[in-house]
C-alpha cells in the first residue's frame, strides 16, 4: 500500500479544538479517517516550528490520498502538505524507465 507524509499545521479554530481535545484524540481522528478507508496510520508526531503534526499514512491509492487530505483541509482549521513516499524498490525500478527527453535549451 503506498505510504504518504502528510505534513499540517493548525490554523484558525484548529489550535484551540487542540488545546480543548489535546493530542491523543487528534492522533485517533486522523487513524479512524484513515481506516474508515482501508488505511492505516504508520506514525504520529507533533512538532515544533512551522509544522504542527508529522506524519506517516499508509493508503489505498493517490486518490484516496486526496480525498482524505481535501476532508481534513476542507474543516478549514488545519492546513496540509502531502508527499508521496517511494520506497528504494520503486526507486530502483524508476531509474531503469527509459524515455526520449530534451532538456530546455538542449
């Protein structure tokens, strides 16, 4: 299943829904939104700096990705980041994908 970083942080409402709730019951928010689509939550971390919360998602598929990123984002109280993660066999097998490409000004 592929795996997603999904960086946020909290805006607006979303700090003092944090500070009412505290940290545990918004790590298992986000694992019943992930399992509620066949995923699962790898890792949960909170953080300092510009980002709020870290982590690790397995999913589905790219659009399940989205959609569960645009439900979280669309509560307008966490902004989001997603990466999709490779893992080094699928790096390995993209370093062998030929193709005829031009660079710029090549």
């Amino acid at each position: 299943m592929p795996k997603y970083l999904v960086q946020a942080s909290y805006i607006g409402d979303g700090v003092q829904g944090l500070r009412k709730e505290g940290g545990s019951a918004r790590r298992a928010a986000v694992e019943k939104a992930c399992s509620s689509v066949g995923g699962k939550l790898d890792a949960f971390y909170y953080a300092f700096g510009d980002t709020d919360v870290v982590t690790v998602i397995d999913l589905p598929d790219n659009a399940t990705a989205a959609g569960v990123v645009l439900l979280i984002a669309a509560s307008g109280k966490v902004d989001i980041k997603t990466t999709v993660l490779l893992t080094p066999e699928e790096v390995d097998a993209a370093v062998k994908v030929g193709g005829d490409y031009r660079p710029p000004g090549g």
